[in-house]
C-alpha cells in the first residue's frame, strides 16, 4: 500500500509539473469566461436596455423595425429576430457572426453596440488561448490538442490529488489542516495546507468541468456518448458533426413550392404563432430564411455567434442545446440549404422559432417550432424531451462545462474552482521547487569544544 502510494504520488508530482503551465492558462482563462454573456450583456447595456415610455405603451411591429434597420444600413440581411420577455429589452437583429443591431420597440432607434469593444477583444484572446493556446492557421490543430492533453492531465490529478489528500487517520486535529487555512503557517507547510485546502473543495467541480470538456477537444470523447446512450456514432461531418459536436442535425423537411408570386408571411405572424403555443416564453428566436420577411427572395446571412444579439452559446453547440445550428456554412433551418426551383429564384425553406421558457428543465433547453413561410403551419416541434440520449447527455456536458446547467450559482462555483486550480498550480510548483532544490540537509552535530 505505502508502495502504490508513493507511485501514486510521484505520478502527480510529475503530471503537475509537466502540464503545470497549460493548466494555469486554462484555469484562468475558464474562471473569465465563466461569466462571458454577463460581461458582453454589461458592457452593452446602453444598446441592450430601453426605457419603455409608459407601463402599457405599444410597440412597433417586427416589420417596422426591420425596414429601419435596413433603410440604416441597405446591406444588411439580418439572420434572426430575438426579443425577451421584458418590457425593458431592446429588440435583437443578428447580422453576420459578431455583427447586430438593437432597435427600441417603442421609438425604432437602431443602435449597434460600440466597435470595438475592449471587453469583446480581451475575451476573443481568453477564449482563443482557453481552446487553443492563441494558435491558429496550420498551428490551430496543434494547439487544440495541447489543450485537449492538459485537460486530461488535470482530470488525472484532481483524482489522484483526492487520494493523496485521504488522510491516514481520521481526527478534526490531524484534518484541520487538509480541510482548512491555517493562519500561522509559512514556508512549505502554508503551501502544503493551501494545496491540500483547495484541492479539497475544488476537485470535485475541477473533475465535472475536465469530463465535461473531453466531448469538445476529442472525436472519441463525443463518441463515447453516442455509445453510452446505445447509439451509433455519426460520420465525421455528417450532420455538421466536429470533434465532440452536439450531434447530426433533424432530417430534412420537404416543403411543397407555392405558385410564382405567393408572399411569405410576415415575422410578427411567427411570433404570433410562438407566443400562442408557448404563453409563459422568456425568449423567442426568429430565424430568416431563404425566402426574406416579405418574400424578396433573399437569404439572411449567417446567425449571431458566441457573443451576437439574442445567441447563448456558439454555433457547433446550437444542436446540442436544442436550437439550430447558426453558420452560413450550415443547412438552413429546417435542415435544408435552399435549393434551385428551375425558375432562377431560390426555393423556399421553413422558418425556425426557437422558444425558450422561463420555466423550462433544464434551464438552457429551448423548443424550435418549424414553420410553413407562406401558411403558417406547424411542420415540426423539437424540444429537449425529444432529444435523442445523446444529445441530451451532450447538452449537459456542454453547460455544465460552463456552469450555466446550474444558472448563476453553477458559473459562480466553476469560475471560483478555476481560480483555486490556479493556486493549486502556484503551490504544487513550489512544493516541488523545495523538494529538488531546498531539501533540508542534515547537519552534523558540531564537536565538542575543549576547556581552554
């Protein structure tokens, strides 16, 4: 036993100190972007939040405020509409994958928020260094991997940290120090109580976020849930599927062209139709599709990305969360790409309203309706409890990763074990570093002087 440990001991000390430096960044740059939305939804408050002019004043029409966002800019094609449930709300048009506009639905005011932004460059480089070590081009995949590595490396020592910390007998004296800060210590025995203090109530939360992340820096690990749930893993691309992806998106939906000259209906009669079928919403999506608002036969470009207007996490993880996947390199919604009719105009595609409710489990599931443009017809409803296992399970792993499974409570606790775990990098390089270098020696006790 005293054999196993030692192993044991010497595997952690060794693990620490060769992904020591690629954990600390991921730490640090995890505790940041733990609050990620909270910090962009902040630092555009003045473009995001209205101030309604009376308790019951009305509001302009999605019509009327998309015709303003475009007579602002011609070239606009917005991709979605996202509007919340709160008077207080400024109306969300997502154009392109970091650009939008926010219109007062009471006055038509278009504002974009300001660029640039300090706050969206310095989480752009968190985030490129937290996937990727800021490597990009050829190195991209270099550094992924790195990343993907480190991840395991710290899963492994937040596990064998917990079997170290075990203590041998079990006593509130001899626990004290493994459990708790002791005030008076210094030197080597402070690090060895912070590291044994924060590696206590931290690792069970550092081995939820490492799990977590394997899906997303592993084919395998995405794979792994298609087995655990009894399914058979998709293809490599097929679906839009990237390493740990959410999954294939839904089958395609045949839609039967109308005659030459029909228009489609207007965004407020999709919203209409949400609003009916879900009266407690907390947030509606409208996405624009192949055939414009009033059928102009234009196709909006891509969805907002991580950070635009009415968007909650990134497009390779739309699917997973129950909403469709927001790329223009992606099918449509509906899951079907707008197809050629023979006639030199683009085919038709459903539109897609994602729903989410204010009372809904879990918290960051959404419900998508799929729409007929021109009748207004229900063709599809997809919520979280249609979800296959797998997509249910990839859905968990990716916000629990960031703590928004939990809400406010769950990314609190990810962003402090993040912050502990660079601690824990600080005092298991010192430990080490007194180990090898500071390891007290032995003195000999000094000869007895003679009388003189």
């Amino acid at each position: 036993m005293k054999l196993f440990r030692q192993i044991i001991f010497w595997a952690h000390l060794v693990t620490g100190l060769a992904a020591g430096l690629v954990i600390a960044i991921l730490c640090f740059t995890g505790a940041a972007l733990a609050f990620e939305q909270e910090l962009v939804a902040w630092t555009e408050r003045d473009v995001r939040r209205v101030v309604p002019p009376a308790p019951d004043a009305s509001r302009l029409s999605l019509e009327e405020m998309l015709q303003r966002v475009r007579a602002l800019n011609p070239e606009a094609r917005p991709s979605s509409i996202s509007l919340a449930n709160d008077p207080k709300a400024a109306m969300a048009f997502s154009v392109g994958r970091e650009a939008g506009f926010y219109v007062n639905p009471y006055t038509g005011e278009v504002r974009r928020p300001p660029s640039p932004n300090k706050v969206h460059e310095f989480l752009d480089v968190l985030e490129s260094w937290h996937r990727t070590l800021a490597r990009s081009g050829d190195q991209r995949a270099a550094g992924k991997l790195a990343t993907g590595i480190s991840n395991l490396a710290f899963f492994g020592l937040a596990v064998s940290g917990l079997y170290l910390w075990w203590p041998r007998k079990w006593g509130w004296r001899s626990l004290r120090p493994s459990v708790w800060f002791m005030q008076n210590y210094k030197g080597k025995a402070r690090d060895l109580n912070w590291h044994n203090t924060l590696g206590f109530w931290s690792a069970p939360v550092l081995i939820v976020l490492t799990l977590t992340a394997v899906p997303m820096s592993f084919r395998w690990g995405g794979n792994l849930i298609y087995q655990i749930a009894g399914e058979t893993p998709p293809e490599p691309g097929a679906g839009g599927q990237g390493p740990g992806g959410g999954g294939m998106l839904s089958p395609q939906i045949e839609l039967s062209q109308p005659p030459p000259g029909t228009r489609s209906l207007s965004p407020d009669a999709f919203l209409a139709i949400a609003q009916k079928e879900f009266p407690q919403w907390g947030q509606i999506t409208v996405r624009l599709t192949a055939v414009g608002p009033r059928g102009d036969g234009q196709r909006g470009g891509s969805a907002a990305g991580a950070r635009g207007p009415g968007t909650a996490s990134t497009a390779p993880d739309a699917a997973a969360a129950g909403r469709p996947a927001a790329s223009s390199t992606e099918p449509d919604a509906g899951g079907q790409r707008p197809r050629g009719t023979g006639e030199g105009r683009p085919a038709a595609s459903p539109v897609t309203v994602t729903i989410k409710e204010s009372s809904q489990w879990p918290r960051t599931a959404n419900t998508s309706l799929t729409l007929n443009p021109f009748t207004g017809d229900i063709l599809k409803r997809e919520g979280y409890g249609d979800l296959p296992t797998s997509r249910k399970i990839r859905s968990w792993t990716r916000f629990l990763h960031t703590g928004q499974a939990l809400g406010w409570v769950g990314q609190l606790v990810a962003g402090l074990a993040c912050l502990a775990a660079c601690v824990l990098v600080y005092t298991g390089f010192a430990l080490a570093w007194r180990r090898f270098l500071f390891k007290r020696r032995t003195s000999k006790p000094a000869a007895a002087q003679p009388a003189a």
